[in-house]
C-alpha cells in the first residue's frame, strides 16, 4: 500500500496519432467518379425556301420569284395563337412593296393579294446644285464625320499609295465617280476638296506621281506628317502642279535649328517651283508662304539641355517674313 498522505498518480493520456500527409495518390480524385461533360449544342439548321409556282400572263410585269419559308404552303401555328410563314422576294431590279387587298368574288374569292410596283428612280440630277454638293459630302465623308482628314496609308502591290482605312469604310465609295460625267465633274472635285494626309514626302512624292494631270488642280488642303530631305524637293516640284491648294501642313522634320533664315534658305531651295507656282496661279507672289502652316516638332531648336523644343510664334514669322522676301 502507498505511504499515507502519498498522491494518486494520474494515469498518463496516450498521445493522439499525428495526421497522417496525404500523398499524391490520395489527392487525386478516384478514377470511378463520372465527370460532368456539358451536352453539345446542335447545329442550327439553315431556313429551307421552297419556291412558288409563276404564272405570267402579261408581259412588262415586274420579275420577282417568290419563296415560302419550309416544305409546306400551309402556315404553322406559333407559340402566341397566331400562324405565320415567311416570304422570300427576289429580284433584278429594284421594287417596293405596294399595299395588299382581299379578292371577293370569282375563282379567287377570299384569296389576299400582295401588290409589287418597281421602284421609281429618283431624279437626283434635278436637285439643284447645292444641293447635290452637300449630297456629295456626306457621300464621300469618312466615318459620317463632314471635312474628316483622309489617310493615306498603304499601297498596293504595284506600289500605288491609297488610303486603306477609306477604303475599309466602303470600297466602292468612290464607284460614284462612274456614273455619268455629269456626276463625275461634279462629285470629284468634293472628293479631293477633303484633307489628305501622308506619312511623308517620300509618300507625297509617290501619290503626286500616280495621280493623272487633270486631277493635281483639284487638291486643296495636304497634310504631311515627315518632312524628309532626301525626297522634299521632288515631291515640291510635283506639288507645283496643284496650282488650287489652299494649305500645306507639315508636322514634323522642317529644321532643327533656331535660325530662320537659314530656315528659309533651305526650305526655299526645296519648295520654289512650288511657291512661284501657287504665286503665278493667285496673282500674288507671296501667296504661296500664307498657304503654309507648321506643327510644333515641324520647326524646332535645341535649348541649353540639347532639348529640342518648337519656334515661337515669332520665330515662325519671321521665317516665313524671309520666304516672302526671296519669292518676290
């Protein structure tokens, strides 16, 4: 027996096992459980139009076929009560729908007819003039927006420039052209009244080139994103032929320093078939400097820190103050 007074010794608890890691093979899901698979969507069948029989008993009558939507000629009954069937109308020339009637009486007593007429063509060419001026201007307008610069921006294989976006928009926009000279003298002159605008003067250079003679008078405003000395005094002396321009926009590249005068030396020796051209063509010899105008990397110099900046506006006066002097 334990000595009195002795304590009872607690029996010591047994430690619980530890958890046990699962491995690899125990987090894989058990081969025997079905996934879920999500049903395929059956493929719409294309509407089957059955054509009805034509009976042509007089001539000049419009020719229109006539399809009924399904096999069957008898409408089928929709989810709301009603019955319906579709109708498919084709033609070769342009119609419009008239107006419908019930027959009563004779061998078609309570048959509905559905009254077809061609379609009147609107006398455009009766609109007067300013009219059909402003036709032409949402006509040709890029996204609907009226005056929108136009982009010239790729070329093709035969290394044509044209405007890839324009003609994204509507590549037969300018299929108007076609339509009988009437339209043609008319339309084409809005047509190149719109803002062109290149990457360069190596691309102005290869526009001027492709573009025939008789066209180059209709061009009124350009916008040149690169002046680009190798290929400027080319492209300038092809510009002369635009004897109608009305502004010239160079964005970037002109000069790169802070002498005006220099400026104008240079950029004279480039543009001065132009400058006399658009001179001779207003009546004013200086007239060709005030269609020009420039973006702010277009005339540039450098500041203590070898920091390009732009002119200020007195520096650009008196730049183009020089042109005027040397093109009178």
């Amino acid at each position: 027996m334990p000595p009195k007074g002795s304590k009872k010794l607690k029996a010591e608890a047994s430690p619980e096992p530890a958890p046990k890691t699962p491995t690899k093979a125990s987090k894989a899901a058990p081969k025997d459980i079905p996934t879920k698979q999500t049903p395929s969507k059956k493929p719409k069948e294309p509407t089957v139009f059955t054509k009805v029989p034509k009976e042509t008993t007089t001539t000049g009558v419009i020719p229109i076929d006539v399809q009924l939507e399904g096999s069957s000629q008898q409408a089928l009954q929709t989810k709301t009560g009603g019955y319906r069937v579709g109708l498919k109308l084709d033609s070769s020339i342009a119609f419009s729908v008239s107006k419908t009637y019930m027959i009563n009486g004779g061998d078609l007593d309570g048959c509905q007819v559905i009254l077809l007429k061609p379609a009147k063509p609107f006398k455009f060419l009766e609109l007067p003039k300013e009219a059909r001026k402003r036709v032409y201007m949402f006509y040709f307008a890029q996204r609907g927006v009226i005056n929108e610069p136009i982009v010239l921006d790729a070329k093709r294989t035969n290394k044509d420039v044209y405007s890839k976006t324009y003609a994204d928009g509507s590549k037969n926009r300018v299929g108007l052209l076609a339509v009988n000279k009437e339209v043609y003298d008319e339309a084409i002159q809005v047509f190149y009244a719109h803002t062109l605008r290149l990457e360069s003067t190596t691309t102005l250079l290869d526009f001027m080139g492709q573009i025939p003679t008789n066209i180059k008078p209709y061009l009124k405003s350009l916008t040149i994103k690169n002046y680009i000395k190798t290929s400027s005094r080319n492209s300038m002396h092809f510009l002369a032929e635009a004897k109608n321009l009305t502004r010239l926009h160079f964005e970037a590249g002109v000069f790169g320093e802070g002498d005006p005068v220099k400026a104008a030396k240079q950029f004279y020796a480039d543009a001065y078939k132009f400058l006399e051209a658009i001179g001779a063509g207003k009546g004013d010899k200086t007239a060709g400097v005030d269609v020009l105008s420039f973006g702010k990397e277009a005339l540039q110099s450098k500041d203590d820190k070898k920091n390009l900046k732009p002119w200020s506006d007195v520096l650009v006066e008196e730049f183009k103050e020089n042109l005027r002097l040397k093109v009178k």
